[in-house]
C-alpha cells in the first residue's frame, strides 16, 4: 500500500511539473540552446567516467 502512495506522489508531482511548464514556460532562444548543448556533451562524458570508476572500485 506503501508503494501505491509513493508511486501516486510521484505521478502526480510529474503530471503538475508538466501542466506548468506548458503553461508558464517559454522555448529557449537558439543560442542558448547551443551553449548548452556544448556543456551537455562534457557533462554527460564526465558521468559516464565516473560511474565507469566508481564500478571499478
């Protein structure tokens, strides 16, 4: 019963963040997306390094 509740919370915490961010959110201008992107690819490379070492040890 436990995890019916907590799956409950979580669906409908995901269904609000959803409703408001079509609601009130705005697209991201074309150069901003860029700079992100080029962040994105370091961030996910350092991810995938760490958990590549925190398996080995």
């Amino acid at each position: 019963m436990t995890l019916l509740i907590i799956l409950f919370c979580v669906f409908s915490a995901v269904a609000l963040m959803v409703t408001l961010g079509q609601r009130f959110g705005k697209p991201m201008a074309v150069d901003q997306q860029q700079k992100y992107a080029k962040i994105l690819w370091v961030v996910v490379f350092i991810a995938i390094i760490a958990a590549i070492i925190r398996q080995m040890l």
